[in-house]
C-alpha cells in the first residue's frame, strides 16, 4: 500500500504498532508494520539495551521510539537540577494525605502492604524520571544512536530540541494531538507525521472522538500526513480511518493481549473479557485523563474517601509504585489486588477477544481491510 | 448504491436525516435520501399536519418518522391516567427549588422573566406531553395514519404495541441504541433496523464511540443491517461508517445549518463558528445525557448553585419553557439569553462551517463519499 506514511518510513503496510514491548514492535516491524517502542517505563540504560535487542531482531527494518516530554522541557526551571536533584523535590511534594490514603486502600482491600518508604524511593526511578527535563533528554539521545527511523511525542507539542536533534539524525518527528488547535501547534514546532488520537483511545487522551477528529485534523495540516489514532483494532476500523482521510493508523490497545505482550496475567484476562463499555478516563494513574480499564482503583479515586489526584508527575509517582504493588500481589490470586488491578486500554477492548502473535494481528489487519474496501466497492458498485 | 437499507426504504443513496423540521425531512427524500422527522416536539394535531405537508411534498417517495418513547409505555402505571392528569402529576413533582433557580437564573443573566405560571403551564404542552405513555400512543397512531415507510423508537427498545401495530401496518421499525448490549434488547424487540450511534452524537448519547460501536453492534446483531451515527457529516465519514460495516448512515446535527432547518439564528451563528470542542454531553435539558454545544446553561446547572438536574421528563419540563424565553429574548439581541442558549449537536459540529440547502448537503455527501472510496482504492492499488 502506498501513502505518504509508507513511504515516509519505508513500510509495506501503514500500520503503526505503539507498545512498551520489544517483542511485539519487532514482531510488527517484521509482519510489515511499524513498531513504535514506548520508552517512558525505561531508565536510558534499560532503554539502549531494549534497543539494541531490537536492533538484532528487525534485521534493518524500520522501527521507532514514542518519549513522553513533559510540556516545560524548553523552560530553564527546574533545567540546571540535576535527575535526581528534581526527583527528590518532586517525592517532597506529594502531601502526606495522599500517602495515607493509599496505605488505607491497601488495608481495605487487604492488599500486603509494601514497604512505604522504600515504595515512595523506589517509584521514581521506575516512571518519574523520565517526565523530567533530564530524564526525558536522556531517552532521547539514547534513541537517535539507534537507526530508528521515527520519533514520537505523546504528549504536547515537542521541544525544539527534540526536533533539532532528530532533523540533525534525519528521523522523522511524529507527535499525537487530540484536537485540531493542538495539531496546529504541533506543525508550528516542526513535526512531520501528526497522530491524531479520538478520545476513545487507551492513555493520554482528549474528548473528540476518531470519527470527527481525523478528518478535522487531516483538513487542519494539509498536506502534511496524518495518522488515525483510537478505537483501532481492526481492518475495518483502518480502512474507516483512512477513508476519513488518515496515510495510516497509529494502534496501541490492541498489541495488549497478544501472545508477546507483557500485560499481567489478571490483566490480560479482564481484557479479553471486557466490552467497550468497561473503560473509563481518569486522572488516577498519572495525573492527566488517561483512559483505562474500570476498577476499584479509578472508582476509590473518584470516591468520598479520595484527597482528589495530583497532577503529572505527582500523581504517576504515587499511583506507580502501588500498581507495581498491586499487580505483584495480585498473581498470587489475591482478590483486593485483582480488583484494584488496571490498566491503559481503549473502548476496543471490547473488539479483544483472543490472543493472537502480534504478526497474525498485522496479517489480520492487511486481510480485513481489503475485505472491507471489497464490501464498499460491492456496495457502490450498482444504483 | 445497493444495501440491506437502501432495498428495505426503496432509496438511493442510505443517507437517512433526521430532522424536526418538514422541510429538511421533504428536501432530503426528494435529493434521494431518507428524512425522519422528529415527533417529539409536536401534539398529535401538529403531527399529523406536518405529515399532510411532506406528504403533499414528497409525492409518494419514502420517509419516517422518530418518536421519543418512554421506557415505561408497557407498564401500568400511569397508563390509566389520562394525558393531562398526568401532566399535573409531573409538574407536581417538579420540587420548588428547581423553578427558583431557574428564577434566580434568570434574573442573573439579564433576562426578562417569563411569567413562571404561565410557563410551568405551558411547558409540558411542548415537550412533556408526548413523553408521556399516552402522548407518544397518540404519535404513534398518527404516524401509522401516513404513508411513512420507517419508524424509529429514540430512546430504550420499543415496546411491543409500537412493534406490533407497526408491522401491521407494513412500516419497517428502527431503534437507536449506544451500546452492544441494548442492541441485542432491541433485536428481541423485534426492531428491523438498528442505528448504532457514537457518543460523539448530538442529543441523548452514551459513551462508546462510532468507531468502536459500529463494527461491535455489527457483529452483535448480523445479519440485521446497522446504520451508523454519532459525528457523520461528511461523504469521507459515511464511507468510513460503511466501511465499519454499516448498511447506511443516520445523521441529526448535520441538517442543524442548513437553510431549511429552523434552528434559531443566533444558535445557528455559534454552531457554525463552533469547533468539535464546543458541546457536551449534559443531563441539563432533558434529564438524561444529551450532548448539546456548552453555553451558560449547561455551566450553571453543573455550578455550585444548581440544585442538580432532574431526571425524564421532569427536567424537560423545566428546561423547556426556560430555553423557548430564552431564545425568545436572545434574538432581540439580548447578551445574557445569548449565553445561555444552546441546542443538541453532536462534535461534528466543529465540521459545520457553511449554510447549504438540505439537498446539496445530500448532494456533496455522494460526491464526497465517491472522492473517498476513490482515494482508498488509489491508496491499496500498488504495495
């Protein structure tokens, strides 16, 4: 298939896999897709090592690295600290309510406590470092020694120097918008593939669904290329997508309940099980609306109990090191742990319902779509 | 174009309007579509006259009819009540609190105070009476008095005397659900067609978005065939719906701009100026969910003043008399009736930028609609 995406990043099939990872972006980048590393769970030394692992599997095919950058990068605060300097700040100024109130969820849903000092020590560095400025300047350099052949923003517009940087290595600059005001801002900084991401989508996420988003999008920065990001988990959702204008598709949800994916067990399971109603956008993992699978978690958050959610990186702080809690807890069957228990998902995890290799998703995808285009071209075909 | 919907209403082009004003529903069939005209607004009386006049318009070529039926047509209660004591009964029930917000609402905002009396009188007559069981019978049995080819039960699974008589009646019966679930309740119903409709749609709307329930109601209910809506208001987006598998679509905020439609002009000017940014979905109109573009009005009744909405069709009852005054005021130039005048309208709005007559917007949609199956098959032709 030939769009601007395809050729772009050199790919058969524009379909572009978001995971955290390494198997299913190398299986995808391998089927004919492109497989996206999600890297703001790695520290730069976890990042390069799951780099380079891909590197060995893809052979030469093109693959890329998604960063989260938080929105004050360019700004000097907070700039001259150094990582751990800005991290011991940040760990200081989360209010000791929202500690307690944690330490009271774990004891009502009968959840082992873990220790909370080595927890508030240890989250950090497992999902707040990188939101920094350092942490997240760190990912990048790591990710442009690599050949990858995008990068991507997650969130906000990104930096000049991440433009620079990758325009320096000659990697394209993707960033997802969820709006077309924000699409705007993010052909200003420079990029040259936006993702635009309906609010149905599993993460970060805004208000304005697929259906009304890409083709607003599409029409707002022209010519430059578009991807349709959110509910997407089929073929026929791709072919829709690219009817409404889209060079491709941008899926994250999907990859969750392959067979490669690192979802927890009790995770996965609820995915399979969940229909599209069983998600909810809240604050309660990182701070910013996030889409995710319904729980005891989003629901104890949104409770009279609740001190309310802090912002981003605050609240990522907080709500990481408990989930890592939860979900270890919750593989020895324990059942607080399993009601409490989530995960980022979109609304077609009600379209997950098997487990399949992350290639067959891509082989299933390439068929279906040219199933649908078949139907619509059979539909039209006679007055 | 040859679907499942297009053979059952004998049209094109399965584009299928839904309008509370006859001249978009008579514009739309006459340019090859489907016009379905909103009932919920009318007495029987005005019904059955607006009907004589499409009658008179179309000449014979196919159109519905929406009624808003209560889910609690079947049960007893209320049943052997007549139409106006029951209508008493409602606006009993209305607590006092309500009207003095509204009150103190409008006093706020600038507006001249309608005579409250008059208006709690007044109210039910517009909105609240067809809401009731034998208000929307009486719809009902005027509708089935027309040569209409389809009728579409708005809100729950059509009760079985709606079913029943139209069957006898040789009238295809359609029902709008948001999820997969209600889905399978309105195939037991013994609907003929199903709308699946996004929660991006104007006016009462669930959740789930078009992109993910469309293929999801699909798959529930095949081989019944499914309209799409929620969003669509272009060709490209009708392609795409047809590619997620429906046989058609249903579009409302579309026809809102167009020359016919009688949507007020002030409200008019701001949906056009609107991006997809400016609704929600709000409980402030009728009760239940209803997305509408944001204005004062849905500001307040979320606000530390409000009392809270109440539910079907008490709040309809209260709102409706406010926004007929308010909009009454808002064209003499009022600011404060300005702000806080709104209407159902779905995200598309943001998509809205031209008044067209209704036919053209038919028009445009098949020309768009070919533009976009041409671009997929463009795209797909060489790998």
């Amino acid at each position: 298939m030939r769009t601007e995406v395809s050729q772009m990043l050199g790919i058969e099939f524009p379909l572009l896999a978001f995971s955290h990872c390494r198997d299913v972006v190398a299986a995808v980048t391998n089927a004919g897709g492109f497989g996206v590393l999600g890297a703001v769970a790695y520290t730069p030394e976890q990042l390069d090592e799951e780099l380079s692992w891909i590197d060995r599997e893809v052979g030469g095919r093109p693959y890329g690295v998604d960063v989260l950058v938080p929105a004050k990068l360019d700004l000097e605060d907070g700039g001259s600290s150094g990582s751990s300097g800005g991290l011991d700040a940040l760990l200081a100024a989360v209010p000791a309510e929202h500690w307690t109130f944690l330490h009271d969820l774990f004891v009502r849903y009968g959840v082992p406590l873990p220790d909370l000092e080595k927890a508030k020590k240890a989250a950090p560095k497992g999902a707040g470092a990188q939101v920094t400025r350092q942490g997240a300047l760190d990912l990048i350099d790591v990710s442009l020694a690599h050949p990858i052949r995008l990068i991507a923003s997650a969130l906000g517009p990104p930096p000049a120097l991440m433009v620079d940087r990758a325009k320096e290595a000659g990697v394209s600059v993707a960033a997802l918008v969820g709006t077309a005001e924000h699409a705007r801002r993010q052909v200003a900084a420079g990029v040259d593939l936006i993702v635009a991401q309906g609010g149905e989508a599993g993460g970060h996420t805004g208000e304005i669904s697929t259906m009304v988003l890409v083709p607003e999008v599409v029409d707002t920065v022209a010519p430059l290329p578009v991807l349709a990001a959110g509910g997407i988990a089929t073929g026929r959702q791709m072919a829709a997508a690219m009817a409404l204008g889209a060079s491709g598709v941008w899926c994250g949800s999907v990859w969750l309940t392959t067979e490669e994916a690192e979802t927890p067990p009790h995770v996965k399971e609820r995915m399979l099980a969940a229909s599209s109603r069983d998600t909810v956008r809240s604050r309660s993992r990182t701070g910013k609306p996030a889409r995710q699978l319904k729980s005891a978690w989003t629901e104890e958050w949104e409770g009279p109990d609740s001190p309310g959610t802090l912002g981003m990186p605050l609240q990522l702080i907080v709500a990481e090191g408990a989930m890592r809690q939860i979900n270890k807890v919750a593989e020895t069957g324990n059942e607080g742990a399993r009601e409490l228990a989530n995960y980022f998902v979109g609304q077609c995890v009600g379209l997950m319902n098997t487990v399949r290799p992350a290639r067959q998703v891509v082989y299933d995808m390439v068929e279906e779509f040219a199933e649908a285009l078949d139907r619509l071209n059979g539909l039209s075909g006679t007055g």
